[in-house]
C-alpha cells in the first residue's frame, strides 16, 4: 500500500466543490464517496470561494500591471514611429 499524502489536480477539486455548493446536504455523501474528510473539502471551499472575486476583477496589483503593460505597449509604438520619421528625414550614411 502507498503511504503518504494524495495529491489533487485543481480541475477535480473545483469539480469536487462546485458539486458540494450545488447540493450542501449531501457534502457528507460527497466525502464519502470521494475518500475524502469534510475538513478537506471545508478548508477546499474556503479557499475557492476566497479566490472567486478574482475570477471577475482580479486583484487591484493584476490591474496595475496589466495597465502598466498597456503604457509601455503604447509608448513602444509611439518610439516606433519616431524612429521612422527619423529614418526617413537622415539617410544612412555608411562609414
């Protein structure tokens, strides 16, 4: 027999706590028939359902960066234009 501890994939633990939310008197049952402990799956909803809000908004640090990333993503265009109106006024001159 292994011992040690059994490892879980995140798509079966949502699997697992999307089926306990959709039917919470049978969260028993669910323990039951997965071999699990109703703390496992209690400490799996909390976890769940405290990451949900960043499903739909993300985080205000996600935000930031994601326009940050949009300032530097407008800024290197705005310096490739340049660069090209600049090419275009100095010829190459080569050496």
């Amino acid at each position: 027999m292994k011992s040690g501890r059994r490892t879980f994939s995140a798509a079966y633990k949502t699997h697992i706590v999307l089926e306990s939310i959709g039917s919470p008197s049978s969260q028993t049952k669910i323990c039951r028939r997965e071999l699990l402990s109703l703390e496992t799956l209690k400490q799996w909803k909390e976890q769940f359902l405290s990451n949900a809000v960043a499903a739909f908004g993300g985080s205000r640090a996600q935000q930031e960066h994601e326009e940050s990333i949009a300032r530097l993503e407008r800024l290197v265009g705005q310096l490739t234009i340049e660069n090209s109106i600049l090419k275009k006024f100095r010829p190459f001159r080569p050496q």
